[in-house]
C-alpha cells in the first residue's frame, strides 16, 4: 500500500476530532440537534484550519441515520458512501478551476432533482472567492432560495473578494487560527500514534512555524520525519530541515545592532549563512522578533499576546528595556523594505549585510527615524559627559562622546563647572548643603516658594507620577515617559516635555483629560494639566518649597513689604 501523507491520515471524521474551532463545531452540532439547518454556509479563516474539513463532516451529519450527538456515526451506509467518494449527494466543486457561469448553470440545473438516498444534496464550494462575477451572479437566486433538500457550504480565505450580496445569504463562521498549544498538543497525540520519538522543543518550533495551520504543521512534521527516518526529532534536527534560526541568535543580533556592533552583526550573519539557513526566513523570523520586543514595550499584559515559553519572554523583557519604540519600528521598517526585496535578488546575503549595516549606523539613512536615533545617541552622550565620564556610546563617533588623551585639562574644567545638574538630595548629587555643591564645581539648583496648598499638590502628583502614567496606559505611557511637572497656578500643573515628537502626541486634549480623570478618580483632587516643551539648554532642576521652610533654610530674616 502507498504512504499517505499525514495531513491526509489524520484529517478529522467526526466533530470530536476537530481541534481549536469549538465554537463553530458546537453551534453546527446544535443546528443538527435541534434540525435548525441552514440552507447556505460561508466558512472563511486562513489556510489550514479545518474549513473543508468540517464541510465534509457536516454533509455526512445531515445525512446520517444514526447521527450521535450532532457527530456522524460513520457507520451507516449513507456516511460510509460519502467517505468512500461515492455518493450523489455531496458535490465537491474547485471554484479556482470551475470558475465560469456555465459550471454555475449546471449546479443549478442539478439542484431541481432531488436525493435518491439521504435528506440533503449538499454543495461544497471551495475556494469560493475564484468565482468571475457572471458565476456569482448566476448562483444569487439559487443560493437565495434553493429547494428544502439543497445545501450550500462556501469556502474560501479571502472573504473580502465575496461580493455583499452573497455574504448577505450565508451564515458567516469565521475560523481563527488554531493556537500554539493546541497544534502542539496535536502534534503529540500523531507521534505517540505514529511511534515516532520527538523532543517537545522541537513539536512547539513546528507548531510555531505552521502559523496557525494544523495542515501545514503535519506537513512540516512529515517532511522533519522524513529526513531524520527512524531517530529520535530533536529541535536542531527541526532546525537544519526547516532552514530556521534558533531565538538566542536573534537575541544575539539584536544587541549587536542597538550597541552598533557592525562587525559581530556580520560575523553572525556568516554563521547563519555557514549553518546553510535561509535568509529570507531568517529575516522574516527577525523582524517577527523585533515585533515581539515591540509589544512587550508597549503593553503591560503581553503574555496574553505572545505565544512562548517563560525563558523566552524572559528574554524579551530584558531585550524590549534597551531601547525605544520609535528605534524598533524603524528597524521593522528596513528588515521589512528588505523582505520584499529578497525575493528578486540574486545577492541575498549582501543585501541582508547591507541592511544590517543600516540598523548599526543610522547615519547612512536620512529619514526621520535615522535623524531621531542619531539625536538621542547624542543625547546620551552629552549626559555621560555632564556626568563626568569620557566614555563614548556603543556607535557613536569618538569626538562626541570623547575628549582626546591630549585635551588641557585645565580647560576642561571650568566648564564642567557649569553645567547644571540635579540638586542636593536628587539623584545625581550627594547630600550636602549648596556651599558645598558649589565648592565640588556643581551649580546649586533654584528654590522657589510656593503657598502650601500648591506644594502639597505639586508634591502628591510627583509622587505618584510613575503610578498615574502607567494606569494611562497605551501611547500615553510612551509619550509620558521623560517628563518633568512644574506648577502651573492655583489648581493646575504644567507637564514638561522634553522632546517634541512625545509633546504633539501628549498636548492632545483626550491624553490630557485621561490624565485629569485618573488623578480624579485616585486622588480625590480636580486638578488640571498644562502642557509645555523644554526649551535648550533651560534648567528643569528648581527646588520648591514653602515660604517658611525657605526661610529657615536660609536663616535670615526676609521682609516682605505690601
């Protein structure tokens, strides 16, 4: 006997057998309980879900004899002639090759005679949306009103090509893509029946690269099987099949690239390349990576969202804490400009070098998101040396973030004298009074008086600042990150941004008043946001206190006249 594949082995014959579309399962088993059957069906989802599957086990429901629980028994005459093939009464029909009017025509011509055997003459049209707008056309009136013994089940991937009018007649079910665990628990359950010895790293890679799609999972896994015959399926075995990239090298490479790194980004890239991988799908893989980063950064429940295991996320939280946004879309955006340039290339790898060299020097693009990147490198920087250190950042030039070994530093330091920094008692200063500070070269800061009423809020809500812009939430926590509050009056306060692409999107009236209602809700006190941008080289560093407390701070009398 011929092998047969394993997709083909296992496709599901019954309801039960079906995995990760419960709901739909269960409402048709109620339809065939209760006989509330439908006469027109639209399944549409991605490749490999179980939507003909489930079509097939429906038309042998509805004719069953000895249905079980809404489920085809699979023994009577009428359910074993519809898995031999042999039956009239289920038509399967390709829509990407029987896409004419007259292959319509003779399906309703068809539909005028009725079942010999059996209650229903179904019609499974898959692929549905391969229809020309003539067939469409031509199946509207019968698929609108088709005789009481007629059934028609719809497949297809692209609903958005099925015209309104026929979405209109059909029950929708829409299949989602199965998940990790489901896939993987399947894939389990094949290989002990199998007898085949899998590692379960390597089962969870395999149902990850399926991307949802239990079919195209047994075909990878019949294709790993294949390959390494009779041994044991490791996850380096499902590796050199699938021509994947394991998730440390991807770690790896990421922080080559964000501390510009550009000779170990290519010295990995040749690794990869010695290893026989694809690059195209180690590009793909990557960019789905920096993806991940991405959500983690920007989301506070990202377990619910990313399909992996503890150590994995692990690492993608201590990944996401390197750098922003803003940097991660703009490495999305090259790796993803490169993917579809791969496609047509005849030099992969140079092309891949090339982008990667991008990532590392930002200063080859002249795009916005390339301008931003080289600014806060340069920001970071100028704060290494306004803390006295002379190291320069991971891929910035040396003058920048340097002095040469021969700078006078007798000239070096009347200037570090006056540049500003935090206060006694601030992080970055140690404790001590201003004539101290002064006597060290640091530049005491500003104290202002404000009435106690405003200082008790000023102090409450920068207290509580961290807290209130994390229960933002969403852009509002991004936009809020490096902020400063100041007073801004008798019951209001001025947020302090300190770039201006984080002040347009904070200054927006709904972020504010989001703001305004938390402190509200949380606090009890109706106060309201101002919003203002720093301006270069202003000082953010001012101490307030009360009138009194400014006093006995200064020991002196003050008089103040009316």
């Amino acid at each position: 006997m011929s092998y047969t594949a394993l997709y083909r082995k296992w496709r599901p014959v019954s309801f039960e057998d079906v995995k990760g579309q419960d709901p739909i399962v269960q409402t048709l088993k109620n339809q065939i309980t209760s006989e509330r059957i439908g006469h027109a069906y639209l399944f549409c989802g991605t490749r490999g879900t179980g939507k003909t599957s489930i079509a097939k086990i429906y038309a042998r429901a509805v004719n069953c004899e000895h249905p079980v629980d809404g489920s085809p028994c699979n023994e009577c005459a009428s359910c074993k002639s519809i898995l031999a093939g042999t039956s009239m009464n289920v038509v399967e029909i390709d829509a990407a090759s029987n896409n004419g009017v007259e292959n319509i025509r003779d399906i309703r011509e068809q539909v005028q005679y009725p079942p010999t055997e059996g209650k229903y003459r179904v019609y499974i049209i898959d692929e549905v949306h391969m229809l020309s707008i003539g067939a469409f056309n031509a199946l509207l009136k019968t698929l609108e009103e088709p005789p009481s013994y007629v059934i028609f089940i719809l497949a297809t991937t692209e609903v958005h090509k099925i015209p309104i009018t026929i979405l209109s007649r059909c029950q929708r079910y829409d299949f989602k893509r199965i998940s990790l665990e489901t896939i993987a628990g399947r894939l389990r359950q094949l290989t002990e029946a199998e007898h085949i010895e899998t590692e379960d790293k390597a089962l969870m890679y395999i149902a990850k690269a399926a991307d949802g799609s239990l079919r195209d999972a047994l075909s990878l896994l019949d294709q790993c099987v294949a390959f390494h015959y009779g041994k044991l399926l490791t996850y380096e075995n499902v590796l050199d099949v699938l021509g994947a990239v394991d998730s440390g090298v991807f770690s790896s490479m990421f922080n080559a690239v964000i501390e510009g790194r550009t000779k170990d980004c290519i010295t990995q890239l040749e690794e990869i390349v010695i290893q026989g991988r694809e690059l195209g799908q180690f590009v793909t893989d990557f960019i789905w990576y920096l993806r991940n980063l991405l959500l983690v950064q920007s989301t506070d429940d990202a377990e619910g969202l990313l399909d992996m295991s503890e150590e994995n996320l692990k690492q993608l939280k201590e990944d996401s804490t390197k750098t922003d946004g803003n940097t991660l879309m703009r490495y999305i955006r090259v790796l993803s400009e490169l993917s579809n340039q791969l496609r047509y290339a005849s030099q992969k790898r140079v092309m891949v070098e090339v982008a990667l060299i991008k990532l590392t020097r930002p200063s080859m693009e002249p795009d916005m998101d390339s301008v931003l990147q080289r600014l806060k490198q340069l920001e970071a920087a100028v704060e290494d040396l306004e803390a006295g250190g002379f190291m320069p950042k991971a891929g910035m030039p040396p003058q920048v973030g340097m002095l040469p070994a021969s700078a006078d530093m007798q000239g070096v330091q009347p200037q570090m004298a006056a540049i500003p920094v935090q206060a006694a008692g601030m992080p970055g200063v140690p404790s001590g009074n201003a004539s101290e500070a002064a006597g060290a070269g640091i530049v005491p800061p500003n104290q202002v008086s404000l009435p106690p009423a405003q200082l008790e809020d000023l102090n409450l809500i920068r207290n509580e600042w961290a807290k209130i812009i994390r229960s933002a939430g969403g852009s509002a926590r991004a936009c809020f990150r490096d902020t400063v509050v100041e007073p801004g009056g008798e019951g209001c306060l001025t947020i302090v941004f300190l770039d201006s692409m984080s002040y347009d999107m904070g200054r927006r009236p709904t972020v504010i008043g989001q703001l305004e209602q938390l402190v509200q809700d949380n606090y009890g006190k109706s106060i309201y946001f101002k919003t203002r941008l720093a301006g270069r080289g202003e000082r953010l560093d001012t101490i307030y206190v009360t009138k009194e407390d400014l006093e006995d701070k200064i020991h002196m009398d003050i008089t103040y006249e009316d």
